[in-house]
C-alpha cells in the first residue's frame, strides 16, 4: 500500500510534469492571444526546461540545509504562483519569465519530492516509493498534457 505522503508527492509529480509540456500543446491559442508566432510561443518550453535544468540545482545547492518540510511546500507554492503569472501574462516576455520560475521550482519539486519518497518508506520499500514519484511524472506527461489540451480547447489555454 502506498503511504499517503508518496500519494500526495505523486499527485504533485503528476500535476508538475503535466506543466512542463502542457504548453506545446497549446502554442496556437498562446501565439494568438499575445500576437506572436508559434514559434515565440514556444520559446514557453524550452525557457521552462532551462529553468528546471540550470535553475534548480542551483537553488537546490543553495537550499541544501533546508528541510524538506519547507521545500516541498515551498516549490509548489512557488509553482502555483508562477503558473497563476503564466495564466495572467499580458506579453511574451512576462509568459517566458513566469515559465523559467515555474521550471526552477519544478525541477526543485522533484528532486526533492523523490529523496522525500525515498527517505519516508522502509528500506525494502524504498524504490516502490520512488517508482511511484517517478511513474506519476510520466503519467503526467503521457496522459496529463493531452487532458490540459483537451481543457484549453474547451475553456482556454489561460484556466488551463
């Protein structure tokens, strides 16, 4: 059975993971609301897997003697917060800034979100834990970006 804290962190893994590619799936409705190409819309992804490659271990270093207790809630409050930014971007580059922060802090979720899994289960149950953290991501991708894609054409790319 999995301990309600990994249920949790994967539910999170699953919504972090959905974030990170959600955009190209959107990049039309993007470009047409902030009158740029599809291509500059784009640029959504790439400043997002920027921030969660180089941005996170950064902080992640800085933050090392924090303990998870405050990182976990930390980056996703932080994440919430970018992703609101994101939704209410008047122009480009105010899209791209809240996409770099939400990438940092999503990067920052999970490395921590997989050593919190890990770190909380017995050790002979340790990789169920991270397989756990680990699958919900992918399903994330697999499956939560073709819903959010559905969601923006129903509502729009903005509450999606």
């Amino acid at each position: 059975m999995i301990e309600r804290r990994v249920a949790f962190l994967a539910l999170a893994a699953f919504a972090v993971a959905s974030d990170g590619t959600l955009a190209a799936a959107l990049l039309r409705q993007i470009a047409s609301t902030l009158s740029v190409s599809p291509a500059a819309a784009g640029q959504g992804v790439t400043v997002y897997a920027a921030g969660y490659a180089v941005g996170a271990p950064l902080i992640i270093r800085a933050a090392r003697r924090a303990p998870q207790e405050r990182l976990i809630p930390g980056a996703l409050g932080v994440f919430a917060l970018s992703n609101a930014a994101t939704a209410a971007a008047p122009s480009l580059a105010a899209l791209l800034g809240a996409r770099i922060a939400a990438g940092t802090c999503a990067g920052v979720f999970t490395a921590v979100a997989a050593a919190a899994a890990a770190g909380s289960a017995a050790p002979s149950h340790r990789g169920r834990a991270l397989a756990v953290i680990v699958g919900a991501s992918s399903a994330g991708t697999a499956l939560g970006v073709p819903l959010g894609a559905f969601a923006g054409g129903a509502i729009g790319w903005r509450p999606a």
